[in-house]
C-alpha cells in the first residue's frame, strides 16, 4: 500500500491543480483519517511540498506525530528534521 501511495505522489505535478490530483490527495486524506499509517506519512510528505498541496509544516507535524506514535521511524527521523524549522534554527 505504501508503494502505492507514493506512486501517486510523485505522479502528481508541483504546479496547478488537476482532477486526478485532487481525487488522489482526496484519497490520501481519507485513508488518513480511517488511521492508515503509509497515507498518514504520505500526507505529511504532501504538506512538505512533495507535491499535492501547499506546504504547510504545521499540517505535516500533525500526520508525522500521528504515524510516529505508532512507530513508524522514517516520521520521527521527520519530525526531528522539522522541529529546528519551528523554532526558527
């Protein structure tokens, strides 16, 4: 499922919004909250400009946080990149 996701993330384009962009961050977003650990990190990856929507560090802690309390390393080793950014280092 995780290779899934990711395929559709880098298939989508940085600039201007389409269609199967929206459906496949609708989806994301979805999976998201049922509790989908990959989607929530996926998403997180979104809201750091991987693409999709506009970058928001705020949005991305918030998935990252969720998938690191279930463990997921590659969120943590995320969050720790992120907190520097929100405390102005």
């Amino acid at each position: 499922m995780l290779k899934k996701f990711m395929s559709a993330l880098r298939s989508i384009p940085f600039f201007g919004k389409e269609k199967s962009e929206a459906s496949e961050i609708q989806a994301l977003r979805a999976a998201a909250q049922r509790g989908d650990a990959a989607a929530q990190y996926n998403l997180g990856l979104a809201y750091m400009n991987v693409g999709g929507v506009a970058r928001h560090h705020g949005e991305a802690m918030k998935y990252y946080r969720l998938v690191a309390h279930q463990g997921f390393e590659k969120a943590i080793t995320a969050l720790n990149d992120l907190y520097p950014r929100q405390n102005g280092y």
